[in-house]
C-alpha cells in the first residue's frame, strides 16, 4: 500500500527561477514535516542524515509555532531558511512552502 503523498507542485507559487512545492499539513512537528518534504520532493542525502541541523535548530522551530502556554494557536509569524538548496517558509498558520531551484527540480 502507498503512502499519501506528502508534497504538492503548487506552480502558481513558483518565483524567479524556483518550482514551488507545499507540504501537506499532518499531526507532526513542523520539523518533522520539513525533512519528509523535502525529502520527498529532492532525495534523501545519504551523506548528511541530520541535514536541517546545518540551517536552522528543529527544536527552536517546532517550538515558535506552537501553540501558546494557553493553548491558543500562533497563526501569526513566518520563518525562512535555506537548507539542501533550497528556500523553505513556514508560516504561523502551519503553511510550509519550498522552493527548489529549477534545475534540481523533479518535475522537469
């Protein structure tokens, strides 16, 4: 059985020369769903399992977009990094965009 795919070719999205992909929403941590999107959508690197590690802290991540000490969801705010070439953005409302130059792009 196959697994649903986690990534989407948003081509409306796409800027300059990058291809404009977005990663589906789940119950996992923003990092989480980060590495698996990327993943998805550019390989694995077999060389560097711990890759986002290399841009940005996946602790300090998961944690500015959770929710508050009151329980109340932060929708506001915005991240964006690099990490495998890529431009990733993650958006307080849980929206998570990557943008792969075109040239490393699947699709084409």
């Amino acid at each position: 059985m196959r697994e649903e795919q986690l990534t989407e070719r948003v081509s409306e999205l796409d800027r300059d020369e990058c291809a404009a992909y977005r990663i589906k929403r789940g119950d996992d941590d923003i990092s989480t769903r980060i590495i698996r999107g990327v993943e998805d959508i550019v390989g694995p690197d077999e060389d560097n399992t711990a890759w986002l590690y290399d841009s940005i802290d996946p602790d300090a991540l998961d944690t500015i977009f959770s929710p508050k000490h009151d329980g109340t969801p932060r929708d506001d705010g915005k991240v964006v990094f690099t990490a495998r070439n890529c431009e990733i953005s993650v958006r307080g409302n849980g929206e998570i965009t990557v943008y792969v130059p075109r040239n490393d792009d699947p699709e084409e």
